[in-house]
C-alpha cells in the first residue's frame, strides 16, 4: 500500500471516528464520561480508580487508546467493590471533598487514602464513588472509675475504685461492709480479674477510719477485657511461703 493510500485509509478512519465520539458506548454497570480537552485514557482511568487495561476493555470503540477525542462518550466500568472491614461505605455526593468528607466523620485525608488505595489523587472524587471510611479505634482512658453495687449480703454497703492504666494501679474503697466472722471467715479481700480466663486473684483489704476498707493493688500484665471486680470474706491461714487465701469466696457484694 502505498504512502498516499495509507493517508487515504487514516483519513477515512479519523473521519468515522469524529461522527461516533457522541454515540453512547452500552456501560453495564458503569457510567458515562465525558472527554475533556487535554485528557487520556490513562489520566481517565486514575481519576476514576480503574486500571487501564479495564478502561479500554470496556471501551472496544475507541481503536487506539493513545487518541480520544474532546466530546468524546467513554464507558467508565464498575471499580472492583470497596472493602471495609475496619469501618463503613460512605457514597460520595455532588460537592463532596475528601477533606470534608474527613472532617464530616471526624478523621483524617490520610487516614482515608490509606483504606482506599484506588484512590491516587485526594482531590479527584466524583459522586456516587464508593469510599471506606476507616473507624479510628477508640484509646482506653489512662484513668477510669468505677462503682459497686451491693447485692442482698449486705445490701446497705458502698465501694468506688479508680484504675491507672498507665500505671497499672487499682485503688478500692468500700464502707459498712458486715463482719467477715459472720460468715465464718477472718478477712474481706478484693478479687480482681482483668484478663479473660484467668483466675480472679486476692488481695487483702485493710481498715480505715469510720468504718470503711481500702484496697491497694499493682495490677500484672494488660488487661484485654473489662476487669471484673468482687469484694468477699476469706480465710487466711500462715504458711511458710507467706499468706495465702484459702477456701470458697463468699461475695459480699460485687
């Protein structure tokens, strides 16, 4: 073929080209878009999030992927679904900015890039795409505190704690808290139990003034659930190795 058929031929084919660049593509699934001057389809499909290799899949009217024209009706497919196991789907709507849409749910452009990595610009989102907005894991307290309630023991008793996270500190103070000897024990201890399957450890609680007890106690290790707390009688009986609680626990009041 010659040099002036070739020219022929390319004519012809940009000519059929330019009268189809406004016929809509069928797009199961996906949506419409657009040619904007100066635009490419490689620069199309990182706007929306897409491969390259899909954007062209899906539009087998376009010849050579290297020249589209402005005005021009691409398909633009479905990106692959937005997982989020950490947090939520969020639709983005017309006006929507990912940093508004980080202020909106109170976390940061960062955060949102890094649980949607199809997404390589922050500033190019479009509405009805589907983002994952991450759930920023709520820190304990360095310091809570807690109440206890009474049961039918000694259902006119009261007991408050504080836990020091950082320190692993946990203070208990109870007050009107009956006689151990009524129950055929010596001691009122504090039970503690702050990890799960693990037995609640004992630990002494000592008087104070106007009728009230005090427990002191340096927790061991991390705590990977709600601590659970009782209050009881026991017997202590001396061994060589030093105190030891011995016998059934009899609540007092947890």
């Amino acid at each position: 073929m010659s040099s002036e058929e070739k020219k022929v031929e390319a004519t012809a084919v940009n000519e059929t080209e330019a009268q189809n660049i406004h016929i809509r593509p069928p797009c199961p699934g996906g949506f419409h878009y657009t040619v904007q001057s100066g635009d490419t389809m490689y620069f199309i499909a990182r706007r929306f999030g897409i491969s390259l290799n899909d954007l062209i899949a899906a539009n087998p009217q376009v010849r050579d992927p290297n020249l589209i024209y402005p005005g021009q009706i691409l398909c633009i497919p479905a990106p692959a679904p937005v997982t989020c196991p950490n947090g939520f789907i969020y639709v983005v709507r017309p006006g929507d900015t990912l940093s508004g849409i980080a202020s909106m749910f109170g976390t940061t452009v960062d955060q949102i890039m890094a649980a949607n990595p199809h997404i390589k610009d922050p500033n190019l989102i479009y509405p009805g795409q589907r983002l994952c907005i991450p759930l920023i894991p709520t820190a304990m307290p360095r310091r809570h505190c807690f109440m206890m309630h009474p049961t039918h023991y000694c259902p006119g008793a009261m007991g408050m704690g504080m836990i020091d996270i950082e320190k692993r500190e946990l203070l208990v103070v109870a007050r009107d808290l009956p006689d151990p000897r009524h129950f055929g024990k010596d001691r009122v201890v504090l039970m503690v139990r702050y990890r799960e399957m693990e037995e609640f450890k004992t630990v002494e609680m000592m008087p104070m003034a106007h009728g009230m007890m005090m427990c002191h106690h340096m927790m061991e290790g991390t705590m990977d659930k709600d601590p659970v707390f009782l209050i009881g009688a026991a017997v202590r009986f001396p061994f060589a190795f030093g105190p030891l609680f011995l016998g059934a626990i009899v609540p007092i009041f947890i």
